[in-house]
C-alpha cells in the first residue's frame, strides 16, 4: 500500500499548490467562497472493481488515454507485495514490457499487472474515499484554508509514508513524478499540460525540503490543519519575538482630524495578474487553470478583460489613464503584490521579471515624478509561492528575484533601503519629516510556501526586524503606514507568525496608523483589538480590491484620503474610495468605462474611518441586513452575485473582527449575535 499512500499524498501537496490557481467554473457566492464542482471524480462501485490496475512507465509523460484508468489512486494492493512491486516496476523488464508509446503511463498487460495487486477490505476503500473528499476539499476551499476533512491522524500516516517512500528503496524520483502527473490527469485536478508544468516547477523544492526537513510527520501535519492535530502544533510551534524594554507609551485618543488640516491623496493598486498573452476573442473556458490565451482558440475573451482570466496590459493603462485624468494629484503609490498572472505551470525566472518590468516602466509612464512602494506577492516569485530561505544555495536560491526587486524598486528607495530588499524583500524609507512607509514579506508566514517546513520561526528575521524599525519611529515621533501583500488574519498565514504580529502591532499601536494589503482579491478589512480588552479596537488592516478579474471580480483601484503634513498629523486614513471598470459595457463597446463605486464614509454612513468607527460598523451590519448586503456586494464586485445567509453572514463578520489567523477570540461573540 506504500505507493498509493505516497501518491495521494504527494497528490496532495500537488493539488495544494494547483489551487492558488485553479480558474473555478462556478461561483458559491453564498458561501463567499470559489469552488469549481464540475471536474471531480466520482467513482461507482462497478469502477473501483473494475479499474484496480497500474500502468507502466516509461520516462516521457502520460498518454492521451490516461482517462481509462486512475492511477494509483485506484490502485489498492496488498501491503505485503509492496515491496515486491516495486521491484517490478523499476526491473528492466517491466519497462520493456510497456508499449512503444513515447509520453505514456499505459498498461500493456492488465492482467498480468493486476495479479500483483488484491483490492483488500475496508481500509483500502477508506483510502479511495479519503481521497475523493480530499480532492471535493480542494475545490470547496481554493484560496482559503486546508481540507476540513483530513484527519490528524491519517494525514501523519500519509507524510510518514511519503517521507519513507523518497528516503527509502521503493519507486524512483522519476517514477513518482510520472505517477503524480498521471493521477493529476485522471482525477480531473487540471488540464493535462497544468499538470505537467505543475510537478515539473515544484519537484526540486519538494524533494528538497522533504529530504532535508528536520519535523516528525505529526509536526507537519500539525501546521497544516492546526487544532485537527490537538492544541499542541509541532511544527508552527510558539516562539516570541522581544520586544524592547521601552514601555508603551499612553494610547493616543483617536480623534477626527481638525477642519482644514491638509490631506493627501494615495492610490493603492493590488493583485494586477497582468497576462502579456491575453488575446481578445478567444475560449474562457479552455479547461486550463487560465484561458483567453491564442492556444485556447476561440471564444468569448473580451476586450478589457473575462471573468476566469487575467486581464491584458491595456487594462492596467486604462486604469492609469482614468486616474491620472481625475486623481492627478494623488501624493504617491502602493502596489500591495502580485503583478503576474496565474500561469504557474508555464513561468519561468524571465516571465515573472519581465511582466513586473513591463508594469513598472507602464507606470513610470504615467507618474514619472511619483514614488510607488511595493509589497511582494506570493506570484512575484518562481515558482509562486517559494520564498526559501538564505540557507538555501544553488539551484532553489531566489537571490536572483531578491536582486531583482532591489534593482527595479531603485528608482523609488534610496540605497540605505535596499540592503534588506537584498536579504528578503522588505524594506523601510522615510516619505517625508515624521512619516515612514514600512513593506514587509509575509511570504514568510504563508502555508503554500512549502520552505517554511524547514523552519518558520522569523523566517529572515523580518518580525524582529520590524520592531526594530518601529522602535526607532516611535523614539523619534514618526507615523507608519505598512503595506504587505497576505492579510494576518488569513488561515493560510502561520499562527504564530500572524500572532506576534499581531503583538507587535498592539505595542506599537501609536506609531501604526494604518496598514494595507491585498491577496484576496475581495474589497474588505480587518479590525486589530487590544491583547487585554478585547472590546478596544486600535488598528485597521484594508484589503484591497484587485485590477484583475480572476477568478470572478469586476477590475478595481482604490484612493485614500490620508491626513497630510502638519504638526501632530496622526497619518491616519479619512476616507477612501473605490473606482471598478464595467466590465460588460466595456467590453461591449471597447470602451473603458471607470466609476465610482462607493466612498466608505458615504455608503456606510461613517463619521471617520478610525478603528472605532470600523467597529461600529460591524455592530451595525450584525443588527441591519441591507447594511451588511451592501458590504457584501462591495467585497465580490459581481453583477450576479447572490445573497448571504445567516451562516455565511456570521463567517464574514467574524472574519472582519479576526485579524489574527486561526484564532476567532475576538469575534466569538459575534457569531452568537447575528440579527436579521
């Protein structure tokens, strides 16, 4: 059984991986989450009798009638052959007896294979069904959290075995990878080609990190799936940054900025996806986890853009032009992440450069005297999501996109802020007298960043890094605005990195006057609330909305109203507004139609956008529906979104109230409390 439990876990990580970005063909709005339910896989009784079998190998890739039979997956044999089999499958012999086919795992003699291997009792059938809900799992939840149905226990029985499986004697480097990519294809994960280019990206990092992670297998299943493995988690285990022996100063009583203050104007643009292929005119629906490309032939592509697709570099100047035309005087720019597009099974180092060049210099174009302040996405990198860290020579390094950073952000950051872009891509410089812009990694806190198996405490020793930086603002009364690319409170961010950030934050609540990242490509925030009263709200994290339209969104930028320069200015944000492209009408007439969506003092009836008044905010939407449906279709920005009910309403709100991941404490509550 040791190849089957291997594979599906290996599978599993795989599909992991694959989900950050699938392209669903359905849209559960009513849970506010994407799931695509029309590829599984489901399996009847006359199939996991009749399809037991495996393949032969060969070294080239699957072949076009890999859909006869699920490989490995539906591969129950007896655990006392395993060894056995194996054997067989790596003989020379074995090999000989496959067909001519070149790029091909196919079963020349079934039944001679398939007496190798007995369909055995119920724990073989548990596997199959394991499996199955695994990868339900996957598409109910792409972007948020791991599969809900995984057990601890089975899944340390399956990184135990998968870890014996690479260490040990049994099948080939070779041989897995091509039994990875043909159960990807016969399970319907992805299209085909996805699949190859999947595996192929993230072999070296896999192998790697599973050769040299130094975590017992329920160390790493317990940073997966959290409190499933009991409260103790191995591997995300607590460590504290230090704080300095400064005391914290007396909080800062949050007043509403004096009439006639001067305010500036910031333009925050998040999750741009630009795809430098995009081709009007072609198929959406290509099978692909991103289509409107030439090689999807033809279809609906619209001019400006497709729901299920990246959009073209035009979107971005249209964008760039309506701003300049109507917000010229916009004081600089955040670009909180993600600049390519989710063709993660086709990038390369050169690909991920260049589109994040072609976005700048569109940029410098437009705004040759503005600065532009950038937070790394989890797509700026190759492959997406690995940021390992600097002990990693040789061929996994990215010292090569750390120097790239740094060489394309020079012309905004002065040189003394380079050296930490160098090391792992964050960065602080002072704007002006007595306000600095901060922009940290947290790369280094999420879960699709298989490199942090190696090692998750501070991860290039950025938290530490920023008390510092905070520290020193606070000596010398001066305001900070973070930007980053993950919001804290997102599951998929580490726990214990997410909470002492979250630490961090609380300590130096005076000197944080606001933060902003993107990641979801949703319109929506999160409330920080002191570690000893819970009921005091003390900062705001703005989640940006995204230019791109993937999977399901309407493009869209944002400008806030920041206090300005004066003495005593907090720096903190009065008021923003949200501009999206109607995408229907512009693409119909090929014509870019920008407008306002809604000003959030306006549309919520808000005094001030203080972390008080985002507070009542969510009291008041837990007491009034339409107030609450009007935020929720401002989060999607989808013309046929549908409503929320109670249990959905109850994880949004709670959502807004958890800036810290894996920990709902401050909005328990809440979710008791929701009235109609």
């Amino acid at each position: 059984m040791k190849q089957t439990f291997c594979l599906v876990l290996l599978l599993y990580t795989f599909a992991l991986t694959a989900q950050t970005l699938a392209k669903p063909s359905q849209l559960n709005r009513d849970s506010g989450v994407h799931s695509d339910t029309g590829s599984g896989v489901d399996l009847t009784d006359g199939e996991q009798n009749t399809r037991e079998t495996v393949r032969g190998i060969d070294h080239d890739g699957p072949t076009q009638d890999i859909e006869e039979i699920v490989v490995a997956i539906r591969l129950n044999e007896a655990k006392h052959r395993t060894e056995e089999t194996a054997r067989e499958i790596h003989s020379n012999e074995a090999i000989q007896n496959n067909t001519e086919t070149v790029n091909g795992i196919r079963a020349t003699d079934e039944t001679r294979i398939h007496s190798n291997y007995t369909v055995q009792n119920s724990t073989d059938e548990a596997l199959l069904e394991f499996s199955k809900r695994l990868l339900r799992e996957f598409r109910a939840n792409p972007y948020y959290s791991y599969p809900s149905g995984l057990s601890c226990t089975t899944c340390t029985i399956f990184i135990e075995v998968i870890r014996e499986f690479w260490t040990g004697p049994g099948i080939t480097r070779l041989l897995a990878k091509h039994f990875s990519i043909s159960a990807c294809i016969s399970l319907r994960i992805q299209h085909p080609d996805v699949c190859i280019g999947i595996v192929r990206e993230y072999e070296n990092e896999f192998y790697y990190i599973f050769e040299n992670a130094r975590l017992s297998s329920h160390g790493i299943c317990s940073a997966l799936l959290d409190k499933r493995c009991g409260d103790e988690n191995v591997l995300d285990k607590p460590w504290i940054v230090t704080l300095p022996d400064t005391q914290k100063p007396t909080v800062e009583e949050q007043s509403h900025i004096k009439p006639g203050s001067p305010v500036i104007k910031v333009l925050h643009l998040t999750d741009l996806h630009i795809d430098l292929h995009y081709k009007e005119n072609t198929s959406t629906l290509c099978g692909e986890a991103l289509c409107c490309r030439e090689s999807n032939g033809p279809g609906d592509a619209g001019y400006w853009g497709s729901y299920g697709c990246d959009i073209p570099l035009r979107t971005l100047e249209s964008a760039l032009k309506h701003i300049k035309q109507h917000h010229s005087d916009i004081s600089y720019i955040i670009m909180t992440g993600d600049i390519p597009p989710h063709d993660i099974w086709l990038e390369t180092k050169s690909s991920r450069i260049e589109v994040m060049q072609r976005a700048f210099a569109t940029i410098k174009e437009y705004f040759p005297q503005k600065k532009v302040f950038v937070a790394v996405g989890n797509h700026d990198t190759h492959p997406t999501n690995s940021f390992p860290p600097a002990s990693v020579s040789a061929e996994n390094s990215i010292q090569w996109l750390l120097d790239s950073y740094a060489d394309m952000w020079s012309a905004w950051l002065p040189n003394t802020s380079l050296h930490t872009v160098r090391k792992g891509g964050y960065f602080t410089t002072l704007l002006s007298p007595g306000f600095r812009i901060v922009s940290i990694n947290n790369n280094y806190c999420n879960k699709l960043n298989w490199w942090l198996l190696l090692n998750n405490t501070d991860p290039a020793g950025e938290l530490q890094w920023l008390i510092q930086v905070l520290q020193s603002a606070e000596d010398n009364g001066e305001k900070v605005h973070i930007i980053a690319h993950i919001p804290t409170g997102n599951n998929l961010c580490y726990k214990h990195w997410s909470a002492n950030y979250y630490k961090i934050i609380n300590r130096y609540e005076n000197t944080v006057t606001a933060q902003f990242c993107g990641h979801t490509h949703q319109d929506h925030f999160e409330i920080f609330y002191d570690l000893k009263d819970h009921t005091r709200p003390h900062s705001v994290m703005y989640v940006g909305p995204s230019l791109t339209t993937n999977p399901a969104y309407q493009p869209a930028y944002r400008i806030y109203e920041v206090e300005g320069d004066y003495e005593q200015s907090s720096r903190r944000v009065l008021n923003h507004k949200t501009y999206k492209l109607n995408l229907e009408k512009s693409n119909k007439d090929h014509k870019a139609y920008w407008e306002l969506e809604y000003s959030a003092k306006e549309a919520y009836n808000m005094k001030g956008l203080q972390p008080a008044d985002w507070d009542n905010l969510v009291t008041r939407m837990k007491n009034s529906d339409d107030l609450f449906q009007k935020f929720y279709k401002f989060k999607y920005r989808y013309p046929n979104l549908g409503s929320c009910d109670n249990d959905c309403k109850s994880r949004e709100i709670c959502a807004l109230k958890s800036a810290r991941s894996h920990d709902s404490t401050f909005c328990e509550e809440t979710a008791d409390q929701v009235i109609f």
